[in-house]
C-alpha cells in the first residue's frame, strides 16, 4: 500500500488524529448516498490515513465500474473539477487514476473543514 502524502500546504493537519476523524466524517457525508463508510482497523494516524484512502481508491473503482455517470455525479457534487484531478496528476505521475481521485477528494474535505473553521458561525 502507497504511503498517502498531501501536496498542499494542510498536509500537517491530517496528521492531527481530530482532523483525520473530521474529514472521514465529511468523505462519508458527501457520499452519503452511495451509503459508503470507512471500515478503519488501524491504530497508528498515518496508517489510518493510509487505509483510508485505499478503502476510497476501492469504492472509487466499484462505482466506475457499476456507474461511471453516478462516479462522475458524485465529483461534480462535492466540487471537484476536471481540472484539480488533472493537475494533482501531473504532480503525482506515479499514481493510479482511482488514487489521485481519492487524495484529491480527502484534500477537498479537508478545505471544507478548515474553510467551516475559519468562516463558520462564532458562537459567543
């Protein structure tokens, strides 16, 4: 199993557990419909990390295969452009489509969280 790395500048916050659990939370919630959930056995941060992905580079696969207009759907919904998942790999050459797809989905999670953090409602 690859070793998941992040190429954006947030790749440090992945490796806080709080911010590992809140954006498998936000994955899940995106595919919500597709009734999808993390199955995670391991204990150490990145290794969760790690297995993650690969459970998502599996679904991703599962999905292309059954429905690749549903595949297609589902990125348009959680805001990925064609663009981002070219670009991501151009920078990551070495990776499987469905990997790329999965890091660049957990990426964009990811900036939601932190983008609900910085600009959500302050509760006083």
């Amino acid at each position: 199993m690859t070793k998941f790395e992040l190429s954006l500048g947030n790749q440090d916050l992945l490796a806080k557990e709080e911010y590992l659990i809140k954006t498998m939370r936000q994955v899940e919630k995106e595919l919500l419909e597709h009734q999808f959930e993390f199955q995670i056995e391991s204990q150490e941060i990145q290794e969760k990390l790690t297995e993650a992905i690969g459970q998502l580079e599996g679904f991703l696969g599962l999905l292309e295969r059954r429905n690749v207009e549903r595949l297609f759907h589902m990125l348009y919904r959680i805001d990925i452009p064609e663009a981002m998942i070219a670009d991501y790999g151009e920078k990551h050459p070495g990776l499987s489509w469905y990997r790329i797809v999965s890091e660049v989905i957990f990426l964009r999670c990811l900036q939601k969280i932190i983008l609900r953090e910085q600009f959500g409602t302050k509760k006083n």
